[in-house]
C-alpha cells in the first residue's frame, strides 16, 4: 500500500452507478462487477497520510469492469479534487482502466470534460497532482486526467495509451513495433517523468511531497 | 430515421463539411497554420474571421469533398499537432477577447504509432482541461460525427449544439456491438442502446440546442446572437457556468 498504516478514510464509498440508458445487459454486468472486486463501483477515494503527508487519494479498480469510467467513477474523482482544492491537499492518483464505460453512452465520455476541468481548478490553486500510471492505463482516462498530472509516474511495463493497439493494428493493417505503448518507450517519447517499481513507490512519493512543501 | 440510419447519414460523403460552414457562415476568414511544436495538420482548419460584425476564433475539423481532399485532410482525424494547434490559437482568442466557434466532424482521433507517440492522449486531455477556463466564449457545433474522445477534444464548450442528422457518441456502434456482443452486424441495436441521436442527448440535457435543417444566413443569426447574448457575461461567471454546466453531467 501506498499510504501510512490505518491513515486510509474512505470517501463516498456508497456511490453506485445506475443503468441510465437502460442498456441491454448493463445491470447484470454491474452486479458481477461488484461480486468479483467485492467493491461497489471502479475507483477508491479517500483521504490518508504518506509518510505523514496528508494526502488525497484515489486508486482505480480493474475488476470492476476492466476500471471503466461511468457517471460514478467520474463524479467520485471529481469530488475528491473539489475536496482537495478547498482543503489545499495534493492529490494522488492511481489509474488503470479500459476508458470510458461504453453503456453509459455519453454520460461516461463527458466524464472526462468533468474531471479535467476539476483537475485544472486543483491545479490552479497551487496544489500538487501526482499521477501513477498501472498497467492498462489507456482511452478516455489516458485522454482526461492520467495525463494531466504535475508529475508523472509509472508502474514498469505498464500499457499506456490513446488507441487500443488492436484498433490500430487493424487501422494500419501492420504489426507494432516491440515495446509499443510500454511505460518506458512512452517514457522516451517524453510523457513520463519516471518509473518507478512498487516497493519503491511509497518512499518516492514521500520525498516528492516533502519536496514540494507537504508533511512540515 | 432510425438511430443508426443517422450515424450513416451523419457519415455520408455528401454531406456538408466544415469548410461549407466556414464559407457559408464566416466572412474574411484568414487560416493559421501549425502548433509551433511539431507541424502542421491538415485535419483541422483553423484561423479567424468575422461571424455577421463578431470577429471570431474558427476551429473546423475537416473531411475533405473528394478523394484528393480527403487524403490531404486525413479523413477528418487529427493527429495531436491537430489538437495543439486548435488549443493555440483559443489562447490566442482569449488573449484578444474573441469568442471560439468550433466546428465538430470526425470518426475519432487518428489511431497509429505515429499519434500515440507524440501524446494523442496528452493532447486531447490539455484542450479539456485548458477549455475548462478559458476566459472567452465558446460554441461548438457537431455538423456530422462526433466520434468519442477525437470530438469531445473540441466540444469543451458553453453551448454544444448539433445539427439533427448528426450523431455524438463515446463508442461506435460498430465496434461498441463488436466488444459486447461479438458481432458487428448488431451495430443497429448498440446505435439505439447508446443514446447518440441529436434529439436524444437533447433529451438528456448533454446538449443544448438541435439545428432543424442547414440554411447558412439563418444558422449565422443564430450563432452570432447566441456569441452576442455569452459575450455580455462577465469572464469570470462565464467559466464559472462552465464548470457548471459538465460538473452537473450523471449526477
């Protein structure tokens, strides 16, 4: 784990998504989500303490439907970068997700817009946004707030991407080249600032927040 | 029309495109070019002109009318020099206080090693947030396809109107029936499930007004009153709405 021992509250765990397009087969596949991450909805919000530092958290979950992001997962992260700009926290966020979450239509693309512009109002105010990149971390999460961070880590190997590389594959008609949409070759393209292994993340993330005013 | 006799109207190659708009609704248009990082592209058309006596920012994402144009405008898919062009020059509109109109029309972001290298997501992500505070007006308009991340790029906007026969929507039909069902040949019943009519995101309050049919002078009184009618709200309250109006977006 990420964040000191028992400093972890939860935030609106509660929240759970709707079928509001009435899309065919939706409502069961949000039952077995449920059933197989024993979780109600696709990210984790709260607010802990790393290293001391107080900070924001959310930690997305790939066994609720591959992390999609629906209107609960958006609304949920977006309330949490209103709670940190009102508290002057620093955020940290941990992704991993497929996109946007198809049955909900445009409801789950417009989360997108929603957060980002949360995001930048955090960001306006001073406040320090961390992002750690989990393997998958690709559509419209990769297109929104994965990318928006200050400083941008990654899980090793991680997949990180606009474009599913079976959709491009198809679009080029060609095989990809090895090591494609990897961390570490987006890393030389120039969208990462470092990668960082798991037993390592607790302690960088520390000395990133001390580094930047948090936990005196 | 059925939902997914739509999206295959809002796809045909007769159809109007940006640049019919450009030419129909803009006088004294001047075309910028590049994003002053990488290069220049060609999906999207961009620069400034005057909307009736409005001087505008113009941002069109362009098809092309026949093969040659089509090729040279990539099939309206931008690449992210497309994206950070479009975010350059609605700096430059707030820097010079003139309202941003986009023209939305694109089957997606391109998808290729290419893009994906150079930031596609990155790209995209930097005209959501930035959009998000951009302290002048901004309307956008779907004239055809509003194809998932690749338009909503564009469509971070005080007022998102589209014209009745065109579609905006997170997923493609076709590939949407392909994830889910395995079959492409459902793409009928994945239009319908998910909800990407003009009517029906109008219904959802995603949307803000539907264009009945495509008559250029009335569509330009239309878009000049409506600049008009946010210009007069003061630049703070007006990204204040904003933040207002996608903050309010499943909940």
């Amino acid at each position: 784990m990420l964040t000191d021992k028992r400093s972890f509250i939860e935030m609106d765990r509660d929240m759970e998504s709707r079928n509001i397009l009435d899309f065919p087969g939706y409502d069961e596949k949000l039952v077995a989500a449920r059933e197989k991450s024993r979780e109600n909805e696709g990210v984790i919000c709260g607010e802990a303490t790393i290293g001391g530092s107080r900070v924001c958290i959310f930690a997305m979950d790939s066994n609720f439907m591959m992390g999609s992001m629906g209107a609960v997962v958006g609304e949920k992260i977006t309330r949490l970068f209103e709670y940190a700009t009102e508290r002057h926290l620093p955020v940290v966020g941990v992704t991993v997700s497929g996109g946007a979450r198809m049955q909900e239509g445009m409801v789950s693309l417009m989360q997108m817009s929603k957060i980002s512009a949360a995001v930048k109002r955090h960001d306006r105010e001073g406040n320090l946004y961390v992002v750690l990149l989990t393997n998958p971390t690709t559509g419209g999460v990769d297109a929104s707030f994965a990318m928006l961070g200050d400083v941008t880590l990654s899980e090793p190997r991680a997949r990180v991407g606009f474009a599913g590389p079976r959709v491009i594959e198809k679009t080029l008609n060609q095989k990809l080249p090895e090591g494609f949409q990897k961390a570490e070759r987006v890393l030389e393209c120039g969208f990462i600032d470092a990668i960082v292994p798991r037993q390592e993340q607790r302690e960088y993330l520390d000395r990133i927040l001390k580094l930047h005013g948090y936990g005196a | 029309m059925n939902d997914i006799e739509i999206v295959k109207v809002a796809r045909s190659e007769n159809r109007l495109t940006s640049k019919d708009f450009l030419g129909g609704v803009v006088r004294d248009f001047v075309e910028f070019h590049g994003d002053r990082l990488f290069g220049e592209d060609r999906a999207i058309i961009a620069g400034i002109g005057r909307i009736e006596d409005i001087a505008v920012t113009v941002i069109g994402i362009e098809k092309g009318k026949n093969i040659e144009e089509r090729i040279e405008h990539n099939f309206g898919s931008a690449m992210p020099e497309g994206y950070r062009k479009a975010l350059r020059l609605m700096k430059q509109a707030e820097k010079f206080g003139r309202p941003v109109v986009c023209f939305v029309d694109t089957a997606g972001a391109y998808c290729g090693i290419d893009a994906e290298e150079r930031g596609q997501g990155r790209a995209i992500a930097q005209c959501l947030a930035e959009m998000s505070d951009l302290e002048t007006p901004i309307l956008s308009i779907v004239i055809g396809e509003g194809g998932s991340g690749g338009a909503l790029a564009l469509s971070h906007a005080d007022r998102i109107w589209m014209l009745e026969d065109a579609y905006f929507s997170v997923v493609s039909p076709e590939s949407c029936a392909n994830i889910l069902w395995k079959s492409t040949e459902k793409a009928d019943v994945a239009a319908a499930a998910l909800g990407l009519t003009a009517d029906k995101l109008y219904k959802l309050g995603l949307i803000d007004k539907v264009i009945r049919g495509v008559d250029m002078e009335k569509l330009t009184g239309e878009i000049a009153g409506q600049l008009r009618e946010l210009l007069a709200v003061p630049a703070g309250e007006l990204v204040m709405q904003r933040y207002r109006k996608f903050r309010k977006v499943g909940y």
